[in-house]
C-alpha cells in the first residue's frame, strides 16, 4: 500500500520560513518523480515545484527564488522549503509521487496546511 504522509506545515509570519517533508512507503522511492502542489481556498491546485528521479528540479514562477525542493531517497523523504514566505503562499500543500517519463503511478498525501499571517 503505497502512502504518501506530508508534515511540517503551520502558522508563519510574512517573511519567515518553513520546510514541509513528505515520506513515503510501499513504493521505491528512488525511482520516482517527487512534487509539490498547493490548493489555495477558491483556487485550483497548482503545481509549486518539482524533481525528478535524476534530481533535476522546476518550480512555478511563484516561488521561483524562494523555494527549494530536495529528496533523500535512502530516508525516502522529499522536502519542499520556502523562505520570504507571503500571504498569497496560504494553501493546503500536496506531495505527489510519479514516474512521468512512463506514465504510470500517480500517488497523493492528504496534504498539510500553511498559512501566512500579515
């Protein structure tokens, strides 16, 4: 059974920071795509960043600056930080696990909610 638990979320000043970590069971970690989404109350989820099997990594816009996406595949973890934090980065944030080049697999955590105070 293949489950995907995100942590690390809370309540946060603007301007501070946060690092979410996701682990991951019943699948091998390694071989999978890792990302990160967030769906804002009213809003679509969005995908926030991303990295692959090999370590290559993407993000939106949005955060581009001030996140970073990172894995440890021997603790089968995957960890999304983001600094400079705004209001607008309120959201309830989803780890994702695929294996895009093949599709195939398309695993989601319940998520775990951020919220940003001005």
């Amino acid at each position: 059974q293949v489950q995907l638990v995100e942590s690390g979320g809370g309540l946060v000043q603007a301007g501070g920071s946060l690092r979410l970590s996701c682990t991951a069971s019943g699948i091998i970690f390694s071989i999978y795509d890792m990302d990160w989404y967030r769906q804002a109350p009213g809003k679509q989820r969005e995908l926030v960043a991303s990295i692959t099997s090999a370590g290559n990594t993407n993000y939106v816009d949005s955060v581009k600056g001030r996140a970073t996406i990172s894995r440890d595949n021997a603790k089968n973890m995957v960890y999304l930080e983001m600094n400079s934090l705004k209001s607008e980065d309120t959201a309830v944030y989803y780890c994702r696990a695929s294996r895009r080049r093949i599709g195939v697999g398309n695993y989601w955590g319940r998520g775990t909610q951020v919220t940003v105070s001005s």
